[in-house]
C-alpha cells in the first residue's frame, strides 16, 4: 500500500510539473510585449546624435533579455545591438542610443527593440529618419617617387604646393585611397611591400612584404573603397580585407601571370600575360576564385572600366596605337563598339564619368571624351597629358595629372581651376572624403 501511495504521489508530482510546464510554454509562446514611449513615429536625427529609447516591456512569466538597435527597410542591422539590463518582468526601458555609423545615408530607418522570455523573442520598431553626415573632400592624395621610394603627398588648401604626408620604401605598382575604412594602400613591383596606412592615426595597418629577386614578385593591384586585390607572379591573387585578413584566393593559368584586374558585376576580371610568348587572354573568375572562361586579347590593357554588371571596357593599346574594346563577359565576347581609329600614340590612361561618358589620356598631349552612346570620340582637353585621371562626383571636377603636375578642372565647362608641380615623377593621385 505504501509503495502504492509513493507511485500515485509521485505521478500526481509529474502531471503538475508537466502541466505548468505546458502553460509557461503556451504563455511564452507571445512573447514580452514592447511598447515604445520615445522616439515619437517618423522623428528625425543626425548620424551623431543620441536618441532617447523609452519603452514599457512587460511578460507574464519574465524577461531573459532586452536590446535596442537600428535596423534599414531591409531590417539589416546598420548599428550595434546594446543590451538592456533586465530589472523585473515589468520594466520601463530608457537608453540615449548614440548614432555614429557615419557611413549611413540619409533615409527609413527603425529602433528595433527585441525581447525575450527565455523561450520566444519578440521584436517591435519605431520608424525613423536619420540625416546623413555631409560628405566632404578631405584630401588630394599625389602619389610619386622612383624606384626605390614611393611617396605620398597632399596639396595644400591654396594649391601652392605639395606638403609630404608619408614615405613608403621599395618600388611601385599600384596606390589607392579608402575614403570607408580611411587608409592608404601602397602596392610594390620588385621590391616594394603590399601596405595599408591608417590615416587617423599615420600608422601601418599592415604589411606583406615581397621575395626580391630578377622577377617581379607583385604583378598587379586592384582596390576598392573596402577590398583590395593583389597578384603575384607566382600566379597567385589574394583578396584582402581593410586590417589585412585574407578572404578571396584565385589562381592564373599555368605559365601566365596577371597584369591587370578588375571587376564586371560580382566577377574578378583579370588579363593575363604567358611568361614566354608575351600572349595575353582575358579571363573571367568565379566568385570562389575559379577561372570561369578566357579569350585572347591582342591589345595591353591600360584600364578595365566596368560599364554595367555584364559589360567591361577595356582601353588599351595595340601594336603602339590605342584602341577601345568592349567585353561582353556574358557571351565572353570582346568587340570593337568605336569602329574608327583613334588620334595616332597610345592610351595613358582611362575613367569613368558614368555608364555612357569615359575619358582618356592620350599621348598626344589631348584628353579625348568617348561616348559609347552615339559612338563618338571627341577632345576635351587640349595641352595634357595625363598619366592619371580622377573625377570628383562631389564637386563635379575632373583632376589631371602628368608627370610633373595636377591640374583641376570644372568638368562641366573644362575651366582650368587650380594647378600645381611636383618636383618628382607623379605616379598615381587619389581623391580622399570624410566617408
């Protein structure tokens, strides 16, 4: 009778147990409920302000978590989650929320305010709108030197010269500045590592340095506001991220190296140079770094312009005389989309203006405006020649370098607007914003 009354108790024990258990979980099953106080519906802020999150969070059982973001349209997280302190399962939440992504644009944004029981999370949002910070030029960045020192200068407000800013040892193969991250990269041929400088504090983020011998160690060198991509003549391409970390890896044909990268849509682009023959293809590369197609190419590429996700301009020159292709990366077809001869010398250099207007920089001392639109070439600037050109969207100026100087325009109206020299042979110049 005794074990009897044990078992009867017992089971008695487990029913209870299992069916609290049961409600606990049909309560959870809601969540915490969320009920915002502040910020009011569609209230406007700058990147750098606080806003005031006021909230009532309440469960009937209780509250395991608590935390306050900011979310896009998309609601992808464009700020970090900041956790709340849980005080009952009744609680009133007051946070300032400081906004300092100042790589977000003005729009649509929501105060995300997630909580959880322990068993069901509960999410609720107050729509938002942020004002961007005003996007400024900060810096011209010249890039010069030799063969064994690569420098970088700016100029000054006034244009009256160049003031030094920092010395890279080695030679040069490729320069670019990340306005997102604010560095400075600095890519080697023989003897000159691959370099990143962060700007805020003039330190190097990273270095990788090269294997000196009669072969060029570092082949190419393309770069983007947060990517950076390197070739060796080993026939390796590493993808870098900002503090240098490896994320991409590809690899060129047996016996060739590249001499030129760039992108078409999500597709690494690369030109590619037999070690022996001197032929050339194009190749396009997989998103795993896998080469996908190749043609050959009979022109040496000065610039790969991306045109559209599917189509790649490639200006270059041919036996001694500059031409402008078209890739089709799609049909991995390259074709002539000018039909007529350039100004006899070559192509120095190429830009994108937008999808239908490019320039060039011709030995000639002219700067031709292609466009592919109405298949015309025409001069832009007469009395330049450009090893370099950049366009700064902001302000809708064009800046020219040449050997020994920058110029910038108006680009509307091709008026001359400032100009300074360099002492020593421009290698490369880079237009550097707040963000």
């Amino acid at each position: 009778m005794s074990c009897f009354k044990t078992v009867f108790y017992l089971a008695l024990l487990l029913f209870i147990l299992f069916s609290s258990s049961c409600k606990k979980r049909e309560a959870d099953e809601h969540g915490p409920i969320v009920s915002f106080v502040t910020p009011g519906y569609n209230q406007s802020y700058n990147v750098f302000d606080n806003i005031a999150v006021t909230a009532t969070v309440s469960d009937e059982t209780e509250i395991t978590f608590v935390s306050v973001s900011l979310v896009d349209e998309q609601y992808n997280q464009v700020m970090p989650a900041v956790s709340i302190p849980v005080t009952s399962p009744s609680m009133t939440l007051n946070k300032l929320y400081y906004v300092d992504n100042i790589h977000m644009e003005s729009g649509t944004y929501y105060v995300m305010i997630a909580a959880s029981d322990g068993t069901t999370e509960s999410r609720t949002y107050q729509r938002v709108q942020i004002v961007a910070v005003p996007r400024m030029l900060k810096n011209i960045f010249v890039v010069s030197g030799g063969s064994s020192q690569t420098n970088f200068s700016t100029i000054d407000s006034a244009f009256t010269g160049l003031q030094p800013y920092y010395s890279f040892n080695g030679d040069f193969i490729g320069s670019y500045a990340s306005s997102y991250f604010q560095q400075l990269y600095r890519c080697g041929n023989y003897t000159g590592p691959f370099q990143a400088l962060d700007i805020e504090f003039n330190a190097i983020k990273f270095s990788l340095s090269p294997t000196v011998s009669a072969n060029p160690y570092f082949t190419a060198f393309y770069s983007n506001e947060k990517k950076s991509y390197v070739s060796r003549y080993d026939g390796g391409i590493t993808g870098y991220n900002y503090d240098g970390s490896i994320f991409y890896n590809a690899s060129v044909s047996t016996g060739y190296y590249a001499t030129k990268m760039g992108f078409c849509g999500d597709a690494l682009i690369t030109e590619e140079k037999d070690k022996v023959s001197g032929n050339t293809k194009l190749v396009t590369h997989f998103t795993t770094g896998l080469a996908e197609k190749e043609r050959a190419i009979s022109q040496q590429a000065v610039a790969l312009c991306e045109k559209n996700v599917d189509n790649l301009f490639v200006f270059g020159n041919d036996a001694g005389q500059g031409v402008i292709q078209l890739f089709d990366k799609v049909n991995n077809n390259l074709w002539n989309p000018y039909p007529y001869t350039l100004p006899t010398g070559t192509i120095l250099s190429a830009l994108k203006i937008d999808e239908n207007t490019y320039l060039i920089g011709h030995s000639s001392g002219t700067v031709l405006k292609y466009q592919y639109s109405t298949s015309s070439v025409t001069t832009y600037l007469t009395g330049y020649t450009a090893v370099q050109l950049r366009y700064d969207d902001l302000n809708n100026r064009l800046i020219v370098a040449e050997a020994n100087k920058i110029s910038v325009f108006d680009y509307s109206t091709a008026g001359l607007l400032h100009s300074v020299n360099s002492s020593e042979t421009v290698l490369d110049v880079h237009l550097l914003y707040n963000r």
